[in-house]
C-alpha cells in the first residue's frame, strides 16, 4: 500500500471510530479462521461495526497499545505490515486454545446530548444515565476517551475441556470460563468480567451470533462478575462489554470507556467429530 493510500485508510478507520454515531460500533478481531490445523498461519483481522457486519480495520502502529497472542509456549507480539488487513497474523504452532488480543490506544469523540443519552441506554450504562440525571446533564453533550479492548480464541487440534481462556490484563476484559469449543450440547458457558482485574458487578454482557444477529442474549453480571450464557446456535459468536468511568483530571474529557469484546466459533458437533480424528 502508498503512503497516500495507508493516510486515507487510516483517516477512514478514524472517522469511524469518531463519528457520531460510534455507539452503535463495536469492534472485535475476526480471524480468517477459527478452526486451524497444527502449523496452519491465521490472519488477525480488525473489524468495526454493527451486528458483526464491520469494516476493516487496517494495521496501525498508532493504534495500537497491545497486539498478542498466548498459547501454552507463552505470549508473543502479532506480526504484521502497517496499513494492511488482515492487521497481524499468528502461526498455530501447536495443538491448543489460541487467545489473540488487541488493545487500542485511547481516541476521542465528542457527542450531542441526545446522541450520548441514546448511547448510554443502548450499552446498558445506567450508573452514568443517573450520575448526569442528577447533575442535571442529560441534556448537555460530552466529551469522552475511549479504547478497545478485544479477544478471540482459536482452536488448533481437538477440544479439551481442560484448557480455557486467559487473562491478558487489559483494563476491561471478557474471560471465557470454560473452553467454547469444549461445550457439550444445552451446556451454557460462563464469562466473567473483570475492570482493572476485579470483578464488575451489574454490567451488561450482550451475546451476538453472526448467523442471527437481531437474536442477542443479553444478561447482567452478579456481584462477582459472571454471567452463564446458552449459546445454543452453532457459529461464529461476539460477547460484548462496554465500562464507563469519569474521565482523568486534565484529559479534556468527561467520560472514559473502555469497550471489551470475545469472539469465537461453536462447531456443529459433526464439525468437531472429524476434528478428533484427525492425527
């Protein structure tokens, strides 16, 4: 790609990101896939958007504050080219759960009232739908810091119902409980979330299937944080978390959030069946 063209792909992910309407965008890492045999190279693609349609987003070393990918020989940087989608990629070097995550550096958007009021119900943020209530802001626009904070995992070989999830120590982080690719059939499959590593009480978790997107599980997080989700449907699935915190002294804005996402697939059980088979 020119430096002509990564500028304009670039000033494209940013007016996305900034645009007025960015509640109704999430973001999530969508791998080219999530099945890979032993050895296989994955792409690491960025994705913006809505229902799990999103637009790429391109590699950008301004962007990024933590691009890495676990597995059971340690943590090592997603490799890639500036400017290109897929944004990284990562080599299933051996048999086991992948957890490929993406922080972003913080970026900033300015919303009308009615526009932020809109966001704030449709993310769940009730604690700061009440707090500019009381102050008598409901009304007025805000200034708000906001940074990613996603994750997917990839299966290589067979499912094993002892290996799972891993946190990476983002600010706000989705943790799988137990492995996806592992569940058996009606099992539900607990997530925890956690702010700065401790538990979040009554925030609001939202299960997305790509294949039936309208169709969302939406569930709220007890005292410690968990919530068990029936993901029935077979597919690729998104679980979202949005958090909100005043803003730091001297930053220029009002609000902080910080977006945390989950992707992954469940197989169809024939899928999986032929997985364990293979040597």
């Amino acid at each position: 790609m020119s430096h002509t063209r990564r500028r304009l792909a670039c000033f494209f992910v940013l007016s996305i990101l900034s645009a007025g309407s960015v509640a109704a965008h999430d973001m999530w890492i969508d791998p080219t896939t999530f099945l890979p045999q032993t050895g296989q190279i994955v792409g690491v693609r960025l994705r913006v958007g809505q229902d799990l349609l999103g637009d790429p987003i391109p590699r950008d070393p301004a962007l990024i504050r933590e691009f890495v990918v676990e597995d059971g020989e340690g943590r090592k940087p997603v490799i890639g080219r500036g400017g290109a989608d897929p944004a990284g990629f990562v080599r299933a070097s051996s048999s086991g759960l992948l957890v490929i995550g993406y922080h972003s550096n913080p970026a900033t958007v300015e919303l009308s009232g009615e526009k932020f009021t809109q966001y704030l119900k449709e993310e769940g943020l009730d604690a700061v739908l009440s707090s500019r209530a009381r102050r008598g802001q409901t009304g007025a626009g805000a200034r708000e810091l906001f940074s990613r904070c996603a994750k997917s995992l990839v299966l290589s070989g067979p499912p094993a119902a002892g290996v799972s999830d891993r946190l990476l120590g983002f600010p706000l982080e989705l943790l799988a409980e137990r492995n996806p690719y592992a569940l058996g059939d009606g099992e539900e499959l607990p997530v925890r979330l956690t702010y700065g590593k401790a538990p979040l009480p009554a925030a609001l978790i939202v299960a997305i299937n790509r294949q039936n997107p309208a169709q969302k599980i939406s569930a709220r997080t007890a005292a410690d944080g968990r919530v068990r989700l029936p993901l029935r449907q077979p597919g690729m699935w998104l679980i979202k978390a949005v958090h909100m915190v005043p803003a730091p002294d001297g930053s220029g804005a009002d609000w902080e959030s910080f977006w945390a996402s989950l992707t992954f697939e469940i197989a169809a059980p024939q899928a999986l069946a032929l997985r364990v088979k293979v040597p």
